[in-house]
C-alpha cells in the first residue's frame, strides 16, 4: 500500500524535525511552520492528512481549519489538532464547523498518534488536490 | 493564570524530548539490525569498535533511551499536577452535595482500601448542598483519603516488619478511617467542618512545617509529585476556608476542613 501523506505544521521547529524523524517510516511527512506556509502545501501537493499544532503566531490551528474548510469543503475531516494546551472553546467549535477529527494533547504518545492517524485515513476517498 | 500558561508550554519541550527519545530508539535498532548484519569488523573498524568500547555501547544507548523517557514521564506527571490545580481557575461555584462527593472519592479509592481498612462515617445530616467548586473540593477528599491509606499502608509494613501487632486482635479498628463532617453555626455565620482521621503512620514532627509546601514529598520517587497537599490549601483557600491538621507518629493523623457556607 502506498504510504500515507501527512502534513504537519507548528510553528515550533524541533516539533517538526521530531514529527518527520519518529513518522518518516510509517507515512510520507510533509512538514511546515506556519499556518500560512501549510495551506501553500496544501494547494501545491496532494496530501491525506493535515494535522496542526493549534498555539502559532498569525493564524491559530482552528484558524487554518477554519480556511480549509473553506476551501475543500468535500474533503472528509481528515483534520487534526495537536496542543500543548487543553482543549478549549475554540477546539469545540473546530469539532463542531470546522470538521476537526481528533484533538491530540502534547506530549503526544507515538503509538496513540500514529493509530488516530491511520483510523482518520480510513475515512478517506478524498484528497487534498 | 500565569501558572495554567507556564505548565502548558512545557509540553512543547517535553513533547520533542519525548519524541526525540522516540525516534532515537528506532534509528538505534535500525543502525543495530545493521552493525550485526556486518557481523566480522575489517582491522581499521576492529580498532575503532575497541577504542569505543562498542560492546557496551550498544548496551548503554537503549537504556539512556529509556531514562530519559523517565524523565519525560516525571515531568509530564507534575505538569499534570499543576494543570489540575489552576484547573480551578476555570470551574464554577456550585450547589453540590457534600456527603455524595466524599462517598464518590471513597468508591474510586474502594480498590486501595479493600477490607483491610476499616471507613467509619460520621455525616451530619443536616449539611446538604453546599456552594463550592465540587471536582476541585473532590480533589482534595481524593488526597487527603489517599494519603490516609498510604499511612496506613506505611504503618502496616512497619508492624509486619517489626512483627508487632500492638496486642490488637481485630485489624479493622486498629486500621481505620473516620470522616466526620458537622455544620457549625454560630452568630449568624454557618460553617461546615470536615475531618478525617486516620490511624497511620503518624507525621513526624520535623516536616510538618513543609507539609504544604509545593513539590515537597516523602513518598518513593516517581510515586509523588509532591503537590498534593499544597494543591489542597490552594483549593480550600479559594473557598475562603481553612485546612490544618495534628498528628502523633504512631498513632495517626487527623486533617480539619473548614468551609463557610452561606
């Protein structure tokens, strides 16, 4: 089976280098720090999974989700959001309009994280394009 | 607020520590699964092998993998313990039954208690709903009751230890927990008064002083964050009440609550 492309986007660099070298056997990473940058990603490449760290200056997790949604409305929430904070009204109202699949709290479990990842993708017939 | 801010933005370093450790394990098994297949060194790489002592490198690398895993764990446990404590910050007052919360914390606790301590309740049921912040005021009966059984559990290892049964034939008296509550009123105020007993170890004199102080612990490492106690007063201080307590080592230790209520 073809692997996987996850993109994941925190504004945190260490995050993302950590993110790709745990991950880079299990899927296709695409890696990116900031919001702004992701979505660019996201337009050039086709990608299964988007997850995103939710604290990042300019534009918020939610916030990109918010964008996205908007702009693939017929893409499946394939969408996750990963935070060293609580969950919080913000992330309920993701769930609710902005198709969030899973919220992850930070520090993530490499096993837990990888099975939400592979449970979201089987909702999948529908790529990011 | 400050503090709910501080303990949530360690989880970004701890996350990569975390999964760095992750990763590292993985690239090491990989890079090991590869060392064996090469089986017999050439001389120049013999030489190296030797002068790093690799044998015992390839031991040491899994386990340094492992002890800072520990580490992560640790902190993430005292993250953990902080977050619960400014949690407070984001409940609200409400009308909660008193008794209904203890006896809640006894059930979860009922798998540590079993029948070898004995709970005596002594409810005044004149106390019903009271304004508070229920799952923090929960917390604190969840401590409290916790650390009453690990006293008891420290008094019981010392006496089989010692082989001492204190000439008491009956265990359930001599290991026991009694939660007396009692509504106060007086001059037109009305108070409500929580006390726990146990008959543990007992707490010695030289650190009762520090007792409520953050990160301070005499349980194993690893077993305690030592924010417990302190997590309580902050708790019992938001609803304007009072915690203290007494203690004779070897006999046991009572804590007292008191909550004013409208």
């Amino acid at each position: 089976m073809e692997k996987l492309t996850v993109l994941y986007i925190d504004d945190e660099e260490i995050n993302l280098r950590v993110f790709k070298s745990t991950f880079r056997r299990d899927f296709f990473v695409l890696i990116a720090c900031s919001a702004k940058e992701g979505l660019a990603i996201l337009k050039k490449e086709p990608v299964d999974i988007l997850i995103t760290d939710q604290r990042m200056p300019e534009m918020t997790g939610v916030g990109l989700l918010k964008e996205v949604a908007d702009i693939y409305p017929d893409v499946p929430p394939v969408r996750m959001i990963i935070s060293g904070y609580t969950a919080d009204k913000d992330i309920e109202e993701a769930y609710k309009n902005y198709k969030l699949y899973s919220f992850v709290s930070k520090p993530w479990d490499e096993s837990y994280l990888k099975g939400i990842i592979l449970e979201a993708s089987n909702m999948l017939n529908k790529r990011y394009e | 607020m400050l503090t709910a801010g501080i303990a949530h933005e360690i989880n970004n370093p701890v996350n990569f520590i975390n999964s760095g450790a992750v990763s590292l394990q993985k690239d090491y098994e990989d890079l090991e699964r590869l060392i064996h297949a090469v089986g017999e060194l050439p001389p120049d790489a013999r030489r190296i092998a030797d002068e790093i002592g690799m044998e015992e490198l390839l031991k040491i690398i899994p386990q340094t993998i492992v002890d800072i895993q520990t580490g992560v764990n640790r902190t993430s446990e005292i993250v953990k313990g902080l977050r619960n404590f400014t949690r407070l910050d984001a409940s609200e007052l409400k009308e909660a039954d008193l008794h209904e919360g203890i006896d809640s914390t006894l059930l979860l606790l009922s798998h540590k208690i079993k029948d070898r301590i004995r709970i005596v309740k002594a409810y005044d049921e004149r106390i019903g709903f009271i304004k508070c912040y229920p799952g923090p005021l929960n917390q604190v009966f969840m401590n409290l009751l916790n650390n009453a059984i690990d006293a008891i559990d420290q008094k019981i290892r010392g006496n089989s230890s010692a082989g001492e049964t204190h000439g008491i034939k009956d265990p359930g008296t001599q290991y026991q927990i009694r939660i007396l509550t009692k509504l106060i009123e007086e001059e037109g105020t009305a108070q409500v008064k929580i006390v726990i007993t146990d008959t543990g170890a007992g707490i010695p004199e030289e650190i009762r002083d520090k007792l409520f102080d953050p990160f301070f612990t005499t349980k194993e490492v690893g077993k305690g964050t030592g924010l417990g106690l302190s997590i309580c007063h902050g708790i019992i201080e938001k609803h304007g009440g009072k915690i203290s307590f007494e203690s004779t080592v070897r006999i046991g230790t009572e804590f007292t609550i008191t909550l004013p209520i409208e």
